[in-house]
C-alpha cells in the first residue's frame, strides 16, 4: 500500500512562486486555456450522467457571469498544461440558473463519493474545496473586523483597513490520529450517534505549544486512560471536511485497562488482529474508505513494517 493517503494527490505544479504576479495571474484568469472549478457551499461541480465521478472544468467565458460576484477566485495552479482556479458561487441561490452549470453537471459532497474516482481528481476537487471554505469563513479581519480582501492569487487576505493592514494565510488544523496497539491487539473506539458495528482508532486536535507526540500521548490518555510509548510517525492526509491535516502515528501502550474518560464516545475496546484482518485484505485489495484510519488499521493487521 505504497501510494500516497487520499486527497494527498492533485496532479498541479502548484507554481507559488507566481501567486504575487497579477499581471501574470490576470492573463491567466481570461486564457482560453484556464479551467475553473466551481464550489457552491462547500460542494463540488460534478459530470452529469458519468459513469464514475468526474470533475466538471468550466472556461472563463462559461463562467464569467458568477465570477464577477464571486468573493474567492484562487489559483491552484497547473496541470495538463492548463491553468486551474477554485471559484466560489456560494453567493448564488440557484447555481443551476447558470447556462454551463445546468448543462454539464451536478453538485454533490466529494467525501462520500471519492473513492470511485482517479487520486488526483479527488485531491484536486478537495483542495478547492478546502481553500474556499477558508475564504468564506474569513472575509473579516480577525484583528480589526474590517473587511479583508484576496491577494496572491487567494493565497492571502489582506485587511483593507489602512491602520491595520494585517495579513492572513489559509488555516490548516493540525489533528493526530494513531493506533494503539498491545501485541495482538489494538484499541478501537465508536463515538455518540455512530452505528453499533463502527469503530474506529482515536484522534484528537493538536494544541498550542504542542508538539506531535505530546499530542498523541495527550489525546490517549483523555480519551481511554491508557499510557503509551513508542510513538512513531506513519503518513499525513489532507482533510477537507472542513480544514484539517490528519497526521498518522503508531503506538504502544503501557497499560491495558480502558477508561472511557470523553463524553464524545460511546464504547472502547480492545480488537485482537483475527477480527480485523479479513477487512484488511480486502483493503489491501481495493481501499474501501478515504479515512487514514483504515490504511493504519489495514496495515497493522496485515503485519506490515511500522
């Protein structure tokens, strides 16, 4: 299982290098070549009647009439030799009153559909997806509560204030998800309002003045009570619902006895590897989730080195 976690994979040469250049990203903005990629409220502009998702790429022409009113256009960069914006028509009422968009397709949520298409793709629509929420959550100021405006391409939103001037970045939230594991076994939680049969390994936000490990240990011992040591570091996975980067780890515990100690779970428990090696070897076969948590599962059960 050597490729990358889903939605870590977009396929663009990103190019921010050029975000500051708005000659150059005006060009790009009405080339014939430019493709946008619409989101209204935090769903993606899908193909209509395809038989596996595929995402829909509008020109500027198809496009301009939403643009216009638009409060985040960002460039996300090249690929296929085509320069590639994120559009946020979140302001319309109805998306499908527009020509483009009633003709080529429907808007739906990636996060249940992802798996049935390529890894780029679906990177590529969640990495719109993610970027516009930021800017639809961050019109104002956060210093002042002036507005602010897009700058570099949508990669920063300056306050239009003049005695503030302040800038803000796009927010990634740091949270740690990790397997626990006592020889055979590993723990496995299922929150409040899940079904009976779901489970899942813990995870929690990172704090500040944190670091990694501190939070793994930290999220451990709140959540089940157990003590652990030999943290170690698996993957990272971009996580668009809204704005978060799970950052995968290992590790062992020191002690075995549960103790729910979160108001947000239901249930914990210990599930030996004979319970969950046949789910692995199917996900081995063909990933049936996007979550991280099951490759960690998956990989656990089937022995592979970590």
């Amino acid at each position: 299982m050597k490729p990358p976690n889903f939605f870590a994979e977009t396929g663009l040469e990103r190019m921010a290098e050029r975000r500051t250049d708005s000659e150059w990203l005006q060009e790009l903005l009405h080339s014939s070549r430019t493709r946008f990629l619409p989101i209204w409220r935090n769903q993606n502009l899908l193909q209509k009647d395809a038989k596996s998702p595929i995402p829909v790429r509008l020109t500027f022409n198809e496009i301009k009439i939403a643009w216009k009113n638009s409060h985040s256009v960002v460039f996300m960069g090249f690929r296929d030799g085509s320069a590639h914006f994120a559009l946020d028509i979140s302001h319309l009422r109805d998306p499908y009153e527009l020509p483009a968009i009633k003709r080529t397709g429907n808007f739906d949520d990636i996060r249940e559909i992802s798996l049935q298409m390529p890894r780029q793709d679906s990177g590529l629509l969640a990495y719109a997806r993610a970027i516009t929420h930021w800017h639809q959550t961050h019109k104002y100021c956060g210093r002042c509560g002036k507005e602010s405006e897009t700058r570099e391409g949508g990669h920063m939103r300056q306050c239009l204030n003049p005695d503030c001037n302040t800038q803000h970045f796009p927010r990634t939230d740091p949270a740690v998800i990790m397997l626990v594991s006592d020889n055979d076994k590993i723990i496995l939680a299922r929150k409040k309002g899940w079904p009976e049969d779901r489970y899942s390994i813990l995870a929690g936000f990172v704090e500040p003045g944190e670091s990694l490990e501190g939070a793994v240990k930290r999220e451990v011992l709140e959540e089940v009570g157990v003590d652990i040591t030999n943290i170690r570091y698996h993957s990272s996975q971009p996580w668009p619902f809204p704005s978060n980067l799970m950052l995968g780890f290992f590790a062992d515990a020191e002690n075995t006895e549960l103790k729910i100690c979160d108001e947000e779970l239901e249930d914990a428990r210990w599930f030996g590897r004979e319970e969950l090696i046949e789910e692995a070897k199917r996900y081995e076969k063909k990933p049936h989730s996007v979550s991280i948590a099951r490759r960690l599962i998956a990989e656990w059960a089937l022995g592979y080195n970590h």
